[in-house]
C-alpha cells in the first residue's frame, strides 16, 4: 500500500478493501447506537469492521467506538474525508478503494493541533473531533451526488387547494434554512417552525421519496393565519412570507410599504395595508438617535427584510420629508402600452436622470433600438421587461390636482414630487408582479408576458445614494406561475437546484426536468431572486484552505453556527455576531447551556482572525461558561413566583371562608390570567389596565399582593365594590 505524503499514517495497513459504493450505502443507514440518521455519519475503516456512529453534532458514537476498539481510522460519509483517531489529523488515502472509484484527496495534510502524547485523553480526541468537524461544516465544495438520484426533486401533494402553498414551498428553499435546525428549540404551538425544518429536510433527503405530503405544517399554517382556513384558492403574493414571519416577534412599528404610482395599476399591495395611496401626508424622518425603535432579527428577517425610503418634496418651499419603510416582498405594477411610451421616451429619460432616479437602466438605449422597439411594438404588441416594471414602480410621482400634498411646513395642500429609491437589498428579493385587477363587481387577470433574466438582475440603478450594499446583482433562483383566470386556477413552480444548476418544473407532485428557455418564457407572478457575489465565494474557498492547514493553536475560538450558516449561504454575511449564544453578560443563557453544540462552532486561531479582520463584529469568546448573574437571576424570579403563589393560594382560601367580606376589590381577569401564566412559569405579555368589565372579585388582603397591586402598569389601580 502507498502512503499519501511523505508522513504516511502507520494505520493506513489496517484499512479494508471498500468501494465508494459501499460508503454511499452506507451513508443511507443510521448510527448503529443511537440510531439517528445522516449527514455525517463516521464509517469505521477497520478491516472486518463494519460500524456506522454518529458524529460530535449528535452523540458522537464513532469517537466511543475508537476508544474501545482502538480502531483508529474512520471516514465522513458525507464529505469522504479520512480521519485518525491514533495520529490525530487527516489522512489522505491513494491506494485504489475497488474497481471504482477512489477518496477524495486534499492537496497536503493537515497539521496536528496539539503535540500527539502517549496518552490521549477524551478532551483531546473532542477538540480535534471538533476541528475536523468544522472543516467538514464549512467545507463550500459541492458534494459529489449520488449518480441515479439527485437530491430537492421531491414534490408536495396537493391536499386540498394548496398548489399556491406547495409552490411557494418550493421557491422557499434555501441550504440556510436547512442548517438552522439547531435555532429550532421552542415547543410553542404550533410549533410551525418544527414543521417547517422537518418538511425542508424530508424534501432534501437523500432517500427521497416521490412526493411528501406537507400535512403538519398546513395544519400550523392554518392555526396561525386564518386566512388559509378553508378550501378557497389562496391567491395573495406575500400569504406565504407573512405566515412565516408570524413565527417571529413583530416590530412594534411594523411593516409599511410603497404604492405604486401607474394609472393602470392594480390597488396597493396587501403587504403595506397601512399607508394611504393619496400620498396626502409622508411622515418626516426621525434620525435613530432622536428615536430608536426596537429592531427584532429572525431568520426570515435575515433572509427577505430590505429597506426602502421614501422622500416627498414640496415644489413650493423646498421641503423634503423623509420616511423609511421595511419590506419583504416589492409588488411591481405592469405597464401599459402608454406607461412604456413614458418610461422608454428620451425626454422622460432626460427627467429621470435629472431626478437621480432610474434613468441609469434606460440611458445605453439608442435612437435607432427606440424607434425599431416602438414600430415592433404595434404588430405584436409591447415588450414589457422586469426592469420595465422596476422603473415604473421608482419612477418619481407628481402630487398634483386631487393628489396634492399636505406640506406641514407651508400648512396647506401643494403640489409635490415623491420618488423612492432602495435603502438597503435582501439576501433574497422577492418580486410580486400585480396581475389581479379586483374591481368592485368584478376581478380580471392581466396576462401580459414580463420578460425577466435568469442571471444578472441589476438593482444598481435603484438605489439610494448612501446605501451601503456591495452587492448588487441577483440571480434567479426560482419562479411561481399561474394557469388559469382571476377567479380559478392553478399553480406551479419552476426552481433552479442548487446542487446540478438544473432547472425543475414542480407541479405539485410531480417534478420535471425543464430548460431555459421553458423558464424564461413562462408567465411569471412572484419571482425569487438571490443575491450573487463572485468575491464571497472567493473568501469560502480561502477559509476552506485556512482550516486545512490547521496550524498549531493554543486558542481556540468559538463563533455562532447561525453567523457561518449565512457566511456559507449568503452572498453578504454581515458582521459576526455571536449574541445569539451569548447573554448580555458574556456567558452563555442557563435556558441555552443544554443546546450550546447547535449553537457554537469551534475554530482554530488562524481562521477565527481571518474571519474577524475581513467582517468585524464579534465579540471573541475562547471560553465557555454558564453565566452565574444569569443564573442568580433565574434564582430570584423562581423565587418571586413560588413566593406570590403560595401567598395567593393563602390569601385566597382565607377569602373564600369568609361569610360577609367588608371590601371587595375587583380585577381584570384578562390581566389576572397573565399573572396566573408568570407565577406558573408560562409565557406572559404585557400587563393591561383594567377594563370595565371581565372582573373577578378578591379580597383586600389578596389585592395587597405586591404584584397584584403594583403590576397593573405599575400603579395601584383599585376598584372596589
């Protein structure tokens, strides 16, 4: 048998004969002790020895099943790497594993992290469990697929008017998502975020089936947005958004959006229900540090939230008010023939450009394309392109005659101009296109064709002046279309797979294999687009190369699995953030310190400092540990409750037994049911002032409760009978 390197591993003579085949069987199988199932699964390579364990993200078997065999060398059957347990690094196999195929091999080995000693402890075999473990996690090359199977080609079965939600579904996916199982802790009902990695992971399974049927999580869906209730067809571009942001905490100031400023388009999107469409009125902007509002991070927050501001200006005295709106989706209206004689005429063009608005996507037009495009247009009709839609939605809006505009600082209505611009882009853009016209008596569909690209969707042109986004063109990474008419139909959608490029019709249960062209020519209504940077993918492949040279560390560090997930997936990754594990202490939640391994991920020296100079952020954290205050507090509040519940359980009883009380007081049971949650350690929200009805009688003693008397917004409010 050859050796690998010029440091060849001693154990390598003790590997079997095996094909990759075999391993890929294997792969499929479970942890032959827990019986939990892959990615990552570890192979015993021990001639004679067929053992499959789990590895360190579970209970990591295959490190117990070294210790007590001292079989030293185990392979990732995911990944195919090669690791000795005895020599504690990465080895590197070139013997021929069958007839075949071989291992992949890496281009030098990787050097211990600690000095191998006579006698290795379990702490040392965890830590360099753990860094072979990250290099696994962070490995950004694609996987090598199983040659009569490809993985993401399962479809949904239809159960009841839900083509709109399975299509949605399939749009939906992202390989961020499907790595965030370890965010997923709550038991709340419904527990629909459960649902959802669940339904993400059977769709994505390598023993995939057919079609999964998505019964959970519509069940969830329907408990927490009744709007699904019911078997009408669900026909709202952003239905599907919304439900899962309701998995998260709101933003008090919520979610306002821009109407569109078309004679010919539909009414303003469901998304911002709460701005007017007379543009009478646009809120001055307040900077953050006059008013800070509470900003609430989620990971669909993460993936869909962009920013766009709004600024209206009064053509009288100059004054420009300014407001900036959150959101998720951006509902672009179609237009029409005159809307494109508008967009496309040079003397519109000279308006825009002056404006500082979008006449950048239009100014590399000529004269003779103009004229010929304007002649083509009235034999077959105009050719209406997403970037069409995109400057008719940011094209600026004269607030004139019954649209006039209130300036507050002139205090009469004038004529204005109000254009938007995008602040700052999502990872993922959603792009609603307004095809549902509903009128009083009657709804219709507008069926026009929108030409949209499959690669380089640019959003330069759109932007505002000071927004700080380094990337700027998307790439589309799936589309849903709808067959049929305003009042019934069907949809599907196309997804490109992120594994082979390959682009997939899913209707449903069934899966298609589709090409471009097929794509490209369908009838888009809500399209997905995904943020692409040559540079991030650039830096993947040089924190790869980083962790294979594991130099030699005394520290070691640890960062947010949450933070890597977005730095594998995301084309800006932001800076590292590593709160999500830590309290404001320093140290990690008691509620967190059972779950730390899902949420923490050990790196050598070397990349951690890589990491930190390129993105910033932080804080560094070398050591973990349960932070005490935390836990004294926890103390106290326990306290406080057992404490306030034995006295009420006192108090009331003594009420009970008397036979004429002298006071009763009475107390909001709305407000008492709250309390009743706290001392049992459930949920609690607000506290609520007592309303004029909804009462529950106790006695004087009871109300001296001090939390009784002084939580009720924090005064005593008492009304006695």
């Amino acid at each position: 048998m050859s050796g690998a390197s010029s440091n060849d591993c001693p154990h390598l003579e003790c590997v079997g004969e095996i094909t990759k085949e075999e391993l890929i069987q294997k792969s499929h199988g479970q942890c032959q002790d827990c019986k939990v199932g892959g990615p990552n699964l570890w192979a015993c390579l021990e001639n004679g020895c067929s053992y499959v364990g789990c590895g360190e993200s579970h209970a990591d078997h295959s490190t117990f099943h070294s210790q007590e065999t001292r079989h030293n060398l185990t392979v990732n059957l995911t990944t195919l790497r090669v690791w000795c347990y005895a020599c504690t690094k990465e080895v590197f196999l070139e013997r021929k594993l069958g007839p075949h195929a071989q291992l992949p091999i890496s281009a030098r080995p990787i050097s211990p992290v600690q000095t191998p000693s006579p006698v290795r402890t379990l702490t040392q075999l965890s830590v360099n469990a753990k860094f072979r473990r990250t290099c696994d996690d962070l490995d950004v090359e694609t996987e090598e697929e199983d040659e009569l199977r490809t993985r993401g080609l399962t479809g949904l079965k239809n159960i009841g008017n839900t083509c709109y939600m399975n299509a949605a579904l399939q749009c939906f996916y992202l390989s961020f998502f499907l790595d965030c199982g370890g965010l997923v802790k709550t038991d709340k009902k419904p527990a629909l975020c459960k649902s959802y990695q669940k339904l993400i992971t059977d769709l994505w399974h390598k023993n995939r089936n057919s079609y999964v049927v998505p019964t959970n999580l519509f069940q969830g869906i329907k408990a927490v947005n009744p709007m699904f209730r019911g078997y009408s067809q669900q026909v709202d571009s952003n239905s599907e958004i919304q439900v899962s942001s309701s998995i998260r905490p709101h933003s008090p100031n919520g979610n306002e959006g821009v109407t569109s400023r078309l004679s010919s388009s539909p009414p303003k999107s469901s998304m911002w229900p709460n701005l007017s469409s007379t543009h009478k009125k646009v809120p001055s902007f307040i900077p953050p540090k006059s008013k800070r509002q509470r900003k609430y991070r989620s990971i669909i927050s993460e993936v869909f939230d962009g920013t766009i501001v709004s600024s209206v200006q009064c053509l009288t005295c100059d004054r420009v008010s300014v407001t900036l709106e959150n959101f998720q989706d951006i509902s672009l209206p179609i237009p029409g023939k005159e809307d494109l004689a508008k967009l496309h005429s040079s003397s519109h063009q000279t308006a825009l450009v002056k404006a500082g608005s979008c006449g950048e996507a239009y100014a590399p037009q000529g004269w003779v394309a103009f004229v010929m495009e304007y002649i083509k247009s009235w034999f077959w009709g105009p050719v209406v392109t997403l970037q069409d839609c995109l400057a008719a939605f940011f094209a600026r809006d004269e607030l004139k005659g019954d649209n006039m505009y209130s300036c507050e600082k002139c205090k009469k209505l004038r004529n204005g101009v109000k254009f938007c611009k995008v602040q700052s882009l999502p990872e993922i853009l959603c792009i609603h296109l307004k095809r549902f016209r509903h009128e009083l008596m009657f709804s219709t569909k507008i069926g026009t064709h929108v030409s949209f690209p499959l690669e380089g969707l640019e959003m330069q042109p759109f932007l505002a002046k000071d927004c700080s986004a380094q990337t700027t063109t998307y790439d589309l990474l799936s589309v849903i279309c709808h067959h049929g008419t305003a009042s019934s139909g069907h949809y599907i959608a196309y997804c490109r797979n992120e594994l082979n490029q390959l682009w997939y019709e899913f209707d449903d249960q069934s899966v298609t294999e589709v090409s471009e062209s097929c794509v490209q020519n369908a009838e888009a209504y809500v399209l997905f687009y995904k943020k692409n940077n040559d540079e991030t993918k650039k830096e993947r492949r040089k924190v790869t190369s980083l962790l294979n040279m594991m130099e030699p560390s005394l520290l070691q560090f640890y960062i947010s699995r949450q933070w890597l997930n977005k730095f594998k997936t995301f084309a800006e990754p932001g800076p590292i953030s590593n709160h999500d594990f830590l309290c404001a202490h320093g140290g990690i939640p008691p509620n967190k310190a059972s779950s730390v391994d899902d949420l923490v991920m050990m790196l050598p020296q070397n990349v951690w400092d890589h990491l930190y100079s390129r993105y910033g952020g932080g804080p560094a954290v070398n050591h973990l540990y349960v932070c005490h205050t935390c836990q004294n507090e926890i103390e106290k509040l326990e306290k406080r409750r057992k404490n306030e519940l034995d006295m009420f359980v006192r108090l009331n009883k003594a009420f009970q037994e008397e036979e004429s009380p002298v006071v009763i007081y009475c107390i909001s049971m709305q407000w008492f049911r709250e309390w009743e949650g706290f001392v049992k350690g459930k949920d609690i929200g607000k506290s609520f002032l007592i309303p004029a009805a909804d009462t529950s009688e106790r006695g004087k003693k009871t109300w001296r409760l001090p939390n009784v008397q002084q939580t009720i917004c924090g005064s005593e409010v008492s009304v006695i009978l």
